[in-house]
C-alpha cells in the first residue's frame, strides 16, 4: 500500500476509494481530477474519513505513474483535484481536515479545491458555480478560486 494512502474498510465508505470520478484536461493542459458530491452532507466521522481516503486515493493516481498510463498528454502537467459539491460547503470537522490535505497536496505539486455549485434547471446543461476556494491552513474560510 502506499504511504500517502491510509488504509479503510470499504464497508464503512461513503465516498469510494477506489473510483476517480471524473478527469479532464484543463484549457492550459493541466489535469483536473473530480470527486463529486451530490449526496446532503451527512457530518459523520465515517463521512470525512471516506472523503479522506478518497482524496488521498487521487494524490496516489496523480503522483504513482496511473493518470500518465492512462492519459499520457498529461503526464509532466500541472494537476489540481476539485471536490464539485451540488449540496453546499463540507461540514466544519470535515473542512479542518481538507484544509490539512490542502497543504500537503500542494506541497507534492497539486492543489486542493473545493468547488460548490447549483444544480442546473432545465433547459440548462452546465452548473452555475456557487464559490470556488483553496483549500489549506492559511485560508480558513477557502481562498477564492476563478475558474
């Protein structure tokens, strides 16, 4: 297993580890890896400890050579993970314990943002941002992201 990643037992997971949700390639070329939160903020531990694993399963995709075996463009490219929340801001325990991912995924090269957004009403397709914030220590309430 690797260091960064912690180990979990699946059963107790509200966010699969084991899943990347979504990859995209930013306009600059950059990799943008999505963990999506569509589901009410229940404020558990379990919930914050599966979040956790599960971003700590994105920093070992982005840095153990697997994002570059499977989209070899992005491979020497910035990458930045953003948690897309339909369902409002991660609870406080919860946005402690990002913050402190937040500043060790940028100290390993990437970044941690936390992405809130509406859901989009017929006939429109694409999510109206709410807020985009850094995530880490340094910002406690988030540094404002454009995107």
């Amino acid at each position: 297993m690797p260091f960064w990643r912690k180990s979990s037992n699946p059963a107790q997971s509200l966010f699969d580890p084991e899943k990347i949700d979504l990859v995209t390639r930013d306009p600059d070329g950059g990799a943008n890896l999505y963990i999506v939160q569509d589901q009410l903020w229940i404020g558990s531990e379990a919930e914050t400890d599966s979040l956790e694993q599960k971003v700590r399963a994105y920093v070992d995709f982005a840095l153990e050579g697997q994002m570059h075996e499977m989209y070899p463009e992005l491979r020497g490219q910035r990458w930045r993970i953003f948690l897309d929340s339909y369902v409002g801001p991660p609870p406080a325990e919860c946005w402690e314990r990002l913050s402190a991912l937040g500043d060790a995924i940028r100290d390993l090269g990437g970044d941690l943002i936390v992405h809130e957004m509406t859901v989009p009403v017929a006939p429109a397709t694409v999510p109206d941002t709410v807020q985009a914030r850094r995530v880490g220590r340094r910002w406690p309430e988030g540094e404002p992201v454009d995107l």
